[in-house]
C-alpha cells in the first residue's frame, strides 16, 4: 500500500512539473520585420519651429497627397504608391526606391534621406528628418499608420 500511495504520490508530481513548464518568450520582432509587408499611411507631419505660425504640414495638403502609401520589402527597396488619388493624373502610380537602415537600425535612409526612427513597432511609424526650408533649418517629424 506504501508503494502505490509514492508511486501515486510521483505520478502528481511530475504531471504538475510538466504541466506547469514555462512557455518560452516568442522571439521578438525586428525592425525589419516591424516595417517590411505593409502598407503605411501618413497620417500626420509637423515641423518646428513653426513656418508662418503653422507647425502642422498634414492637414492643409492636399487630399490627393493624403492617400498616398509606402510598403517596404526585406530586399531594401520600397514602393511609393500614389494612392486612389493623385495629384497629376501622368505621374506613375507607384515608384519604386531604395531604403536601408544605418547606425545600429536607429536610422532608417529612404531615397538617400536618412531619418531617424523615433518610434517602429508595427502599427506606427514614426520619423524625425532635419531638412532646410528657404534657408531655414527646421525638424520635420512625419507619423504613418499601418494600413
């Protein structure tokens, strides 16, 4: 009777060992894996400082520029596509282009203009890029969705 109740007695114990092993973490997503398949949408654009008391580049463009998409692939090119919209009805639909990261992924180079990630983690991208504007310097941060 001793022998069945420790038998009994190891039989639970090892169910419960087994049953409570630890999952192990997914394997988290890299940057490339965050940007790469989808499509992303602008979804706003700010510059500082401010151009004529605007910060807000987005909302007074043209709908026909507000449609417009980009969808990365791993092969370090990117499609600019024009949207449902366009602006100039002979341009091209889409264009295709060139991307790659730099400084340890913490800047992304889209078309030769580096940026730097200020946020990629799937659903939102977001960009900050130095730029000159009639001779002014100004920080351009551009926002996309993914679609």
């Amino acid at each position: 009777m001793k022998k069945i109740k420790i038998i009994f007695l190891l039989v639970i114990i090892l169910s419960i060992t087994f049953a409570c092993k630890r999952k192990k973490d997914p394997t988290p997503e890299t940057n490339t894996q965050k940007l790469v398949g989808k499509n992303w949408k602008m979804v706003a654009m700010t510059v500082s400082p401010s151009i004529g008391g605007n910060t807000d580049l987005f909302t007074p463009a043209p709908n026909c520029e507000k449609d417009n998409f980009l969808n990365f692939s791993a092969n370090g090119k990117f499609v600019a596509n024009e949207g449902a919209s366009k602006c100039q009805p002979n341009n091209p639909q889409t264009e295709t282009l060139d991307w790659s990261w730099t400084d340890n992924e913490t800047k992304i180079v889209m078309d030769g203009e580096s940026s730097d990630v200020l946020q990629n983690d799937g659903n939102v991208l977001r960009l900050r890029t130095p730029t000159e504007i009639e001779g002014g310097n100004y920080i351009v941060i551009v926002t996309f969705n993914k679609m």
